[in-house]
C-alpha cells in the first residue's frame, strides 16, 4: 500500500532546469560551440555526474577559459531566468491529494537544502513537506539512491510504501534504486531524454490522479 509521496524539486516543482540548459547553452554560443543533449542529460538531477560542461568546452576551444567568471555571469543570468518562474501546473493540486489522502509528503533533492527551502518558502508550499532531503545529507546524490532512502526513513515508511515524482532519468534511476515506485513528469528539457524503468510518464503533475493510480497499483498487487 503506498502511504507516502516524495517529490524532486528542479524542474518538477519550479522549472529551474530550462534556464540552467539555456545558460549554458548561450556560453556555448559565444564560443561558437554547441552544447549536446546526450551530454547534458549526464548533468540534469545529479551534482556527481560525470560530465563537465566547462571542461567540454575548453577542449572545444583549445583553451583555457576563465571559469570563474564565465560561472559568475551564468549563474546571475540564471537566477534572473528562474525569477520569472513560477510553480509548475499541478504541484499545488498533488500536494492536496496527498493530504486528503492522509499520505506523509517528503522531498529528495540532488541541490541544496538552503536553495530548495528558500524557494519552497517563496511559494509558500514549505509546510507540506514532512521531510527534505538534500546533497547537504548525502555523500552522493541521484542517481544514487541514498537521497530517496533517507527521505523514506525519515517519513517512517518503506520505500515500497513510497512514490517518487521526479522529471529526469538520474532521479527516477535513483529512485528505483531506492526501491520505490516512480512517475516521471519531464520538463522541457528532459522530455528529450530517454527513461528506463518506472511506472508512468505524464506531460504533466496536472494529469496525476493519486488516488485513482494508488488503486490500480493495489489491485495489480494483490490481483483483485
């Protein structure tokens, strides 16, 4: 029986992950470069992937590059992105299921806990989460799974009992891992990407039905 819902944050609750790719990209394009997909789906929900985007472009180049400041601009270009974001379509209606149904809410996170609560407080969502879990627990984040493990342990269920809700290939890898249940809900960029196994794909948290899904996993279960 699923009693638990943990939900990812960049780019399943705020679409931050749009304009960290755009970013990036347009660094790329000062340099005459492209920055390919396949690359960054290696970056997207993990802060251990093994693919640098600044080491990527500096052998495109031929040189070394100044990342400190190239870091800098991009970031405050991405920040300026993100300030014209507001929650994603659906969110706000999942978390009022979710307490309908009497089920804990917890959230796993390969950012940090000081960047995920601050805009969790500006949308004014914060109270519906039981739990976070952020790299600051971790010593490897998504797709390991150890991030989806502690949120089910502090929310007192097994990871069977839980559903993750997560937009990348790193985050539902992470959570299969975990042992959990998943529902992919990609975002603009990810949609790119290709997923491995979990359980149902949506265009959109709009589309998800909580109760509705959580009856028809009870029935294949117990084959009712």
């Amino acid at each position: 029986m699923i009693r638990a819902v943990i939900f990812d944050f960049d780019g399943l609750i705020l679409d931050t992950e749009t304009s960290e790719y755009r970013t990036f990209a347009e660094i790329y394009e000062q340099y005459g470069a492209q920055l390919p997909m396949e690359s960054w789906a290696r970056v997207v929900g993990s802060s251990d992937s093994d693919f640098d985007p600044y080491d990527y472009l500096e052998k495109h180049v031929g040189r070394p590059l100044d990342r400190g400041d190239l870091e800098s601009r991009r970031r405050e270009r991405h920040l300026a992105y993100i300030e014209e974001e507001d929650i994603l379509p659906g969110v706000r209606e999942v978390l009022e299921q979710a307490r309908e149904l009497g089920w804990k809410v917890g959230l796993a996170s390969s950012s940090t806990r000081s960047w995920v609560e601050g805009y969790l407080n500006k949308l004014g969502i914060r109270p519906h989460f039981q739990c976070l879990r952020t790299r600051d627990d971790v010593e490897r984040t998504k797709p390991d799974p150890a991030l989806y493990r502690l949120a089910a342990e502090c929310l007192g269920v097994d990871p069977s009992e839980a559903v993750a809700l997560e937009d990348s290939p790193n985050g539902a890898l992470a959570a299969k891992r975990a042992g959990m249940r998943c529902i992919a809900v990609p975002n603009s960029v990810t949609k790119h990407f290709a997923f491995g196994d979990i359980d149902l794909r949506l265009d959109s948290l709009e589309e998800l039905d909580l109760k509705a899904w959580a009856d028809r996993v009870e029935k294949t279960a117990t084959g009712k």
